[in-house]
C-alpha cells in the first residue's frame, strides 16, 4: 500500500484508497517481495525534497549506505515515520532520543550483540544536509544531451581522479586569480582503452561572473604550437624530412607571410628536433609549406577536427602557429593517438556493454569507431614518438652526469620561454616517474595554455598525475 502510495501520489480519500488497493494487488502480482522493497527504499520520504535511503545516505552522512553504521542505520530507518518531524539538522536531538530507544529494543530483542548496541548507543548525532555530490556537471549535462531516453548512463568517469582533478584544477585557478585566470578546464583519458577517466569543463561550475557553465572541453581555441609534433611527424611519414635534417632559422618571407620566433631571434641552422624542442616557428612554417596546407588539414579533418574541417579552405601557414581553431577534446584525442602508433578512434565516455549475440548466420555487428579513417601508421609517427624523448635543457643540471640524476625526457613542442607569454601553448611534465613523459600507452601528456593572464601560469599538473597510463590535456 505504501509503495502505491508512494508511486501515486493522490489525496486521502475513500476512491483514491481504494485505487491504492488495487495497484498494490498489481504489485504483488508482478513483482517480488525483493523488488517491492527495492522500490520502497527508493521512494521512502526522509523531510523536504530528500528521497530515498541512498539520497538520505549521501546527503546527511556524505556515504553510502554500505557503509553505514549500526547507528546511522537505525537513524535513518525510524525518520520515514516522521519525516517531518524527525528532521536531520534540525530536530537532532528528538532523532537521538528515538534512535537509542529503537537500539534498546533491538537490544532486548537479541537481534544484535550487546557490545554492537552499547556501541552504537554511544555515537554521537551531529549531522546536518550537505549538498548534493556534483563531480563533472558538465560532462553529465552532456551525456543527457546526448542520450535522452536512458534512465541510467553510465560514465567511464573515476571518482577518485574526478575528485582530485576538480580539486587541482580549483586550487590552481584560485593561485593564479591576481594574474586574471579565472577558469581551466582538463581532460584525463586512458592511453589503452580511450576511456575518459576525469572530465573538468571549468574549475567552478557555479562561477556565473567567470562563466563557468560554459564547457572548456569543447571550446573551441587556438591550438598554439600543439600541432607542431603532428606537422614533423606527417612529414617524415611523407619523407620529406629525418630528425636530423637541418634547416634554416632565418627570417623568411613565405609569399608575404613573415613568422617571427616566439623571442624574435633566428638560430641560423638548426636540426628538426631542435627545431621541435624549442619550438621554432620559423622551421614549422617552412615544413608545411613543403608539406602543403591541405595534406595537413586533411589529416586533421580525419583525426575528427571539426573547425578545422569547416574552415580548412580559408587556411593558411599560419595554422600550424595557432591560426586554426581546435577544442581540448579533439587535442587529447590526437596525443593519445600518437601514443598509439597513429591509430585513431574516438573517445569513450561511457563505460562498454558486453556485446550482444548475434543472430545465427548474421556474424558480429559492425562497430562504427572501427571504420574511422587512421592516422598515418608509418615511420613518420614512430620517428616522430622519439622525436619528444629530448632532454630539457632547463631541467638537466651541467653535472648530472656526477650527480647520477636522471635524464629528464619529456615532450615540448613549446619551448619554456614560451609559457611567459600569453595565449600560447605551455607544456607540464607528467609521467608514472616524476620528471620522465614518453609517447607509449603506459604514459600520460599535459599539456596546457593561458589565456587572459600578463604571464602564463606554470603547469596545472605536476610530476604527478591520477593514472600512469592517461593523456591529460588541460587548458587554461
């Protein structure tokens, strides 16, 4: 009956109540007793808006109720007869006083050990309602979108890196305030499985002044020199250059394009990987236009860069500076891509259901992510992985050798002097071992930029990271 009540809520009168009967017949005969209670823990009234033993759980003791106490189970089991006057927070100690009576009867009843209950008799009740958990708003908003008939979604989002992703992100932010950065925005996403494990698409959800409903993630921005490793790498697939290869950093004008270096000095002739370790424009800008703009937008229209596929006639040498727009997403897709030896799929967001079996005769269902055009898998991609396994030229003491330090090998398309500018790219080590980044499925890649600041802000993530195996890309 309650149940029924429960699932239709009507006024208390003679027909409703004999409605009620009804239903609760068709309960019983269709569920189970399990299932009847199921819908009952579900359903029960705790006071207010709160629903639910689980919701209750969450709300009033921030746990679930697997992890409950005898006392806080008791707590919560004697609130659905007065729910309104037996409110957690505010009428604590009339909830104390029957909690401890319904103890003393279970007690008495032997339906728990005497040390159980003089225990539970002896825990305090200072609870109050907290608020409701919110980890990764917008990618939950974005999966509704996306799915709008499933009553449950199931993300491949982790807790724990969630929580400690969110956590990072808003302390970085609020460090950086004075220097006018307000919101950052990360992607953590597994190397092996492409499932996304941390989803922060602003370090304040309810920062309205700062804009925080507004999702980073796939905001659309400039790349920056991000897109420089992609450039050598498809060049070299193309073989049109090795690493060793010198070119000219000279002041050069490309048909009435002039590239500037970010410190506005030449080099002279410099080897590609030096070009690529300091990230010099000058070079990158000559080997895409002997690369050709439209081979190289075309590769990035098939590693799913949207912008750029809508604008790539419009496209010049610029692009491979940051003239182009790409969001976060499509850029940790593309790393992790390079991770894996140039196979491109998409991201995963929900967790994987175990396939379905195919009807005799009919084999396996084709699998969409399967058909998705690769990037190349050639030796362009694996030179251009060892490419990034270059020394850091600020990190590397001049004696390391005496002092047995390891050997720093990271990736920097950028160089460090670039991050004291704004709007450009700023690369942050982040590795199983501090210090070490390598392009294979057991490392994770940081990236970052600023945006609106004097200077930029060193890295958001350490040495350190919540998965070994996961390409982080954070944008500020």
């Amino acid at each position: 009956m309650q149940v029924a009540r429960m699932l239709e809520p009507k006024q208390r009168t003679f027909g409703n109540k004999l409605l009620e009967m009804l239903r609760a017949t068709q309960l019983e005969a269709h569920y189970s007793k399990a299932e009847i209670l199921q819908l009952y823990l579900n359903l029960v009234p705790y006071g207010g808006n709160v629903e639910g033993v689980k919701s209750a759980a969450l709300l009033y003791f921030q746990q679930p109720p697997d992890y409950l106490s005898l006392a806080q189970t008791v707590t919560l089991a004697i609130i659905p007869n007065r729910p309104r006057g037996l409110v957690l927070g505010k009428n604590n100690a009339a909830v104390l006083q029957e909690r401890n009576r319904w103890l003393r009867r279970f007690g008495a009843a032997g339906l728990f050990t005497q040390q159980d209950i003089a225990d539970a008799l002896l825990e305090p009740l200072e609870v109050q309602r907290h608020a409701a958990p919110t980890l990764a708003p917008h990618l939950a908003r974005r999966l509704v979108r996306q799915f709008p008939g499933e009553a449950i979604i199931r993300s491949s989002v982790q807790r724990n890196k969630q929580s400690k992703a969110e956590d990072l992100t808003r302390n970085y932010v609020r460090r950086l305030y004075e220097l006018g950065i307000t919101q950052a925005s990360v992607l953590v996403v597994n190397n092996r499985t492409r499932q996304v494990e941390a989803y922060v698409g602003s370090a304040d959800f309810h920062g309205f002044s700062s804009q925080g409903q507004n999702d980073g993630i796939v905001a659309v921005r400039s790349p920056g020199s991000t897109l420089k490793p992609f450039l050598y790498a498809l060049a070299m697939d193309r073989g049109l250059v090795t690493p060793k290869l010198v070119l000219p950093d000279v002041p050069t004008n490309f048909q009435g394009y002039r590239p500037e270096n970010f410190d506005k000095h030449c080099n002279g002739e410099v080897t590609l990987e030096r070009a690529l370790a300091y990230s010099l424009n000058i070079p990158a800008v000559r080997v895409l236009n002997e690369l050709g703009v439209p081979t190289f937008t075309d590769k990035l229209r098939q590693a799913g860069f949207q912008n750029v596929t809508r604008n790539r006639a419009n496209l010049g040498l610029s692009s491979i500076l940051g003239g182009c727009g790409a969001s976060l997403e499509e850029l940790t897709n593309l790393y992790v891509t390079l991770a894996n030896d140039g196979r491109y799929r998409e991201l995963q967001y929900r967790l994987p259901h175990p396939p379905a079996p195919s009807p005799p005769g009919k084999g396996v269902p084709n699998d969409s992510r399967q058909n998705t055009p690769p990037l190349p898998e050639g030796r362009g991609w694996g030179v251009g992985s060892r490419l990034f396994l270059l020394p850091q030229p600020s990190l590397l003491p001049i004696s390391w050798r005496s002092l047995r330090a390891p050997i720093c090998r990271w990736v920097q398309p950028v160089a460090s002097a670039c991050q004291k500018l704004p709007g450009k790219p700023a690369l942050a080590t982040a590795a199983a071992t501090p210090g070490a980044l390598a392009t294979t499925s057991s490392t994770p890649w940081a990236c970052g930029w600023a945006t609106s600041a004097a200077t930029a802000a060193p890295p958001l993530l350490g040495p350190k990271l919540p998965h070994p195996c996961c390409s982080m890309y954070s944008m500020i």
